[in-house]
C-alpha cells in the first residue's frame, strides 16, 4: 500500500493510499482522484520524504512545521461548517433562486435552504437585498457514504 501526499491547484493538502504507483497513475487518468475540499480532479503528489525509524529520538519540531499543521485544522473545520449547512438546510436543488424569492417576500415559510444558481441568479439576488453565498459542496459529501 502506497500512502501518498497530494495537493490540489488551491493548496488543499490531502492523503491517498493506493495499491501502488501503476494504480495511482491509472485513477489520475480516470480523473477518480479528487481533493475532498473542493472536488478538484487536477491533483498532483507532493513531494515527501520517507520516514525512517532507526531508533534516535525525535528531531526538534522546526517552526515551518507547525505552520503545515494549521491548514489541516482549517480544512477540518471547513469541511465541519459544511456537514452542518447540508444537515440543516434543505435541498431545493436548481429552484434555488425562484424559492428564495419565494422566501424573502413572504410567499412560503421562512426555512434554510441551498440549491443551484447560476452566477447571473446569485447577482440578481444579491441586487434584490436576497442575502446569499455560495458555497462549494465536496462531491463525496453529496452522496451517502458507502
């Protein structure tokens, strides 16, 4: 089993475990490897070095070190934030813009909600005082895990 790190074009850091090198390339190919932040198939390995347990203690943590730490703490409260919007929202899918119309003048009961709009839909909420945002959904939290 091949443990790699991987980084997106954004900067999100992530790890894959592949069963080797042939199979890693083959679903980089298949675009079957994406960032689990923000669904970007344009994923490349990071380089990494191995680590090697002789028995010597461990060396001083050096301060680029634990600035690397905090960006997996950001992407784990991102991805919290995330989990808690698709639990209490409810998914009105491409009528995104005509329900929140629906919503803000009085027309249906107040409710969270999210959806698809397109880039003109979102501006011609915005322009109506509609307060919206999007928010980029990670494919693998769409569907039910497996």
């Amino acid at each position: 089993m091949k443990v790699l790190d991987l980084q997106c074009p954004h900067g999100h850091s992530f790890e894959g475990w592949f069963g080797s090198e042939d199979d890693f390339q083959s679903q980089l190919a298949r675009e079957l490897v994406e960032c689990p932040v923000c669904g970007d198939t344009a994923v490349a390995k990071k380089l990494s070095a191995p680590r090697l347990n002789l028995g010597a203690s461990e060396p001083a943590e050096s301060p680029r070190r634990e600035v690397a730490a905090v960006e997996p703490q950001l992407q784990a409260a991102w991805m919290k934030m995330v989990r808690h919007v698709l639990a209490n929202t409810e998914d009105v899918g491409g009528k995104f813009a005509e329900e929140a119309r629906r919503i803000h003048y009085g027309e249906t009961a107040e409710r969270s909600i999210r959806g698809q709009a397109s880039r003109e839909e979102t501006e011609s909420l915005l322009e109506e005082g509609i307060a919206v945002m999007p928010l980029p959904i990670p494919k693998a939290l769409k569907e039910p895990l497996q």
